[in-house]
C-alpha cells in the first residue's frame, strides 16, 4: 500500500525562515494542507527560541524582525524571549492558518518519482515538487575536538545547553568561543562564579560604531560570495565582529573579557597551554556555534566539495526544487524574512514550468 501524499511544496522547519515561506506561499494563493504542508520537530512554535535560555529576555536580544505581515508589538522586555517569541510564533500561525505539523521528523529528502522529490518523514512520506528547507542550526551545535577532552572530570556542555547563570554558582568556569554568545554567557557568569576564563581560537574582533545598514550589507555580501562558492556559510556576527557596547567595554574594563589563545589540551582538572600554564576547572563551556542542520539532504547529494552547498538567492545550484532559507547569508530574523518572499518567487516559476521568468510578486 502506498500512503505517499502529494502536495507541491514541503516547507521543513516552522522558525523565522519556514513560516515567512509559509506566509508568501499563502499570500500566493497555495493552500495549507492542499498544496503546502510546514513540517517541525520541535514540541511547540517557535522555531530554535523556544529552547533559548530564561536570562536571554527579549530586551537582550539585538534586532529580532518581525514575520512578515504582522508586528510584534509591546512585548516586555524583560521577559524571556523564548515565552515572547513562542507566543508570537503561535499567534502568527493561527492568524495565517498555517497549520504546521507537529512534531514531524524529517528524516530524508531523496529522489522521488516523475521529477518528484519524496520527503520521509516519522508521519509518512510526502511527495513534492518543491521543497523549502528551513531547519536552522539549533540542531546542530559544534562541539571542536581537542586532546584529552574525554579524561575532564567536570561538566562539558554547549551554548544549547546553557542553562543561564545561577547553574554556575561558586564554579570555575572556562568558556571557549569568541562570538556573541560566548561573551553574553561570560558577563552573566562572572557574579556567580568563583573564576571565569576565556579561551578563543582567533582574537576577537571588537567593532566600535554603529551597526549601520552598510556594515550589515557587508557582511551579507560576504557570507552570500561564500555560499555563492560552495564554502561552508559563516555566521554573519564572524564577519561583522562584537559590537563593542557598554556591556563589553565594562567586561573589557573589569577584566571578565580578558582573551587567552586556545589551550593545547584538556586535563582531568582543566586546560593546559604548551608553555606550561594551567588553568583548573570544574566546567568548560562551548559556546562554539553551531552548523546548518541539513543532514537530511544528504541523499540528495547537494554539498560541493567545499563542504558547502552551492546557493544562489535561496536556491540550491545542484537542483532548482531545493531552497534552502536560513542557510548563510539569509541566518538573520531579516534575512529569513527576505529568503521566505525570494524563494516563493523563484518556486511559482519553477511550478509553472517558466525557470528565469519573473511572475508577479
Ligand atoms: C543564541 C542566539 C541568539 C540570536 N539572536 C538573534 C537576534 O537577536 N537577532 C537576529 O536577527 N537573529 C538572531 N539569531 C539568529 C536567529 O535566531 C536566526 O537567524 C533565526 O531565528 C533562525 O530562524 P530559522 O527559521 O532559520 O531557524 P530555527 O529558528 O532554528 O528554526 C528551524 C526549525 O526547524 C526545525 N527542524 C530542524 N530540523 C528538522 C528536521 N529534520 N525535521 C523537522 N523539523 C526540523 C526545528 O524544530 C526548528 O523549529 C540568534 C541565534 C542564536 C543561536
């Protein structure tokens, strides 16, 4: 017996960048359910904010867009952005009807019948003639290897782990990564430690002024000529560098963000240098990042041997069905917000057997 179903368009992932491509493909007339379906692992809305951290209150958060077509008014602001985001999440959905399928497994996407793609997943499979890939990358931290990591007798864990500061009272912490969320989680440990250390790979980069709409075009555009190659995508904060805002300068000035180079191993009891030092440790924390969530694609066979996967706009250069939303240059709430309209776009001429012909918007 065959349960396969039929739709034209599986959008996976029901975050910032799978429900703007629900949004657009609604707003052009596909139905949910008839002609799209919006797949998602995760327990509830929300996309990866829902997991996010209780101290990361929605006041802290740097420039969170809306979804398209409907604001996010008077959240307050000390409230955790995972309460705010999941309720606004949720209430979009229900004002568009977009009625996301939870929780659903992606499990692959490979090759179907008659120029079909067929998506399996832990409900059935579903056959489609496009697909929007919107998985983010919550589901993939990064966790580096180093030597000796298995013999640390305390705890390890990652930035999806974090459990806010209080967990780290009276501990020795490490935490290794230079990007937004590793100085985040040093300035909210550093009053509840016993001695806070922080190890990065390069030398961050502080950027002092204004984020400016010119400093993110950049930035994009630097991400997008990666992805544009094949490379693995950077996150965009990699290529703009730490806004140097009051609370970085005060953790400058206090010494709680006092760089060291990344240690050569890890011991039983902390990290170790070559030249000798060691730092004890009961914790060490990998705010690391983390990866594009695209395992499923696998059988599709899209990465370049670059490690990336060859994007132009949103689309997947080794096959026109796939849009991948989220991915690289499009990492950002604004982004997403722009990839779900740009992919839309490019799926109703690929539908409509016109590839390169515009439609109107
Ligand atoms: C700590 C942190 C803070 C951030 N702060 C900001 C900020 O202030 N401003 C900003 O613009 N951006 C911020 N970002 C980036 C921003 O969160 C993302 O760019 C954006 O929200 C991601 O949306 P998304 O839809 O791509 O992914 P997600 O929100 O991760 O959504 C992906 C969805 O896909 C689902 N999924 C994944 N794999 C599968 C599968 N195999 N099968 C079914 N479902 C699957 C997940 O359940 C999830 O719901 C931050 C990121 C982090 C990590």
């Amino acid at each position: 017996m065959n349960n396969t179903r039929e739709v034209e368009v599986v959008v996976v992932g029901a975050g910032q960048a799978g429900l703007a491509g629900a949004y657009h493909l609604r707003r052009t007339g596909f139905e949910p359910e008839r002609d799209f379906v919006v797949l998602d692992h995760s327990p509830g809305p929300g996309g990866a904010w829902q997991f996010r951290w209780p101290s990361l209150t929605y006041g802290k958060v740097h420039g969170m867009h809306a979804l398209p077509g409907m604001e996010l008014t008077d959240a307050d602001p000390e409230r955790a952005s995972s309460e705010v985001i999941a309720e606004y999440f949720a209430s979009y959905e229900r004002t568009f009807d977009l009625r996301v399928r939870r929780p659903v497994e992606v499990h692959a996407v490979r090759e179907g019948v008659g120029g079909r793609l067929l998506v399996e997943t832990s409900d059935g499979d579903w056959s489609t003639r496009a697909l929007i890939n919107a998985t983010g990358t919550w589901d993939r931290p990064f966790w580096p290897r180093y030597p000796g990591q298995e013999s640390f007798r305390g705890r390890q864990l990652h930035t999806a782990q974090y459990p806010g500061p209080e967990a780290f009272a009276g501990q020795r912490v490490v935490v290794v990564g230079g990007g937004a969320s590793g100085t985040q989680h040093l300035l909210e440990i550093a009053p509840y430690a016993a001695a806070t250390t922080w190890v990065t790979r390069r030398a961050p980069v502080f950027r002092a002024g204004p984020f400016t709409e010119d400093v993110g075009r950049a930035a994009v555009a630097l991400v997008e000529e990666r992805v544009r190659q094949g490379l693995p995508p950077k996150s965009v904060v990699s290529v703009t560098g730490l806004p140097l805002n009051d609370a970085i300068r005060r953790g400058i000035e206090d010494g709680v963000l006092d760089r060291r180079p990344m240690f050569d191993r890890i011991t039983p009891e902390g990290v170790e240098w070559n030249d000798g030092r060691l730092v004890r440790a009961d914790v060490i924390l990998w705010a690391t990042g983390f990866r594009a969530a695209i395992d499923h694609l696998r059988p599709l066979r899209l990465r370049e041997p670059g490690g990336g996967i060859r994007v132009e706009g949103t689309r997947a250069v080794a096959d026109p069905r796939v849009h991948l939303l989220g991915y690289g240059p499009s990492a950002s709430t604004i982004g997403a917000n722009r990839a779900g309209r740009a992919a839309v776009r490019d799926i109703r001429r690929l539908l409509a057997g016109r590839p390169g012909e515009p439609v109107a918007a």
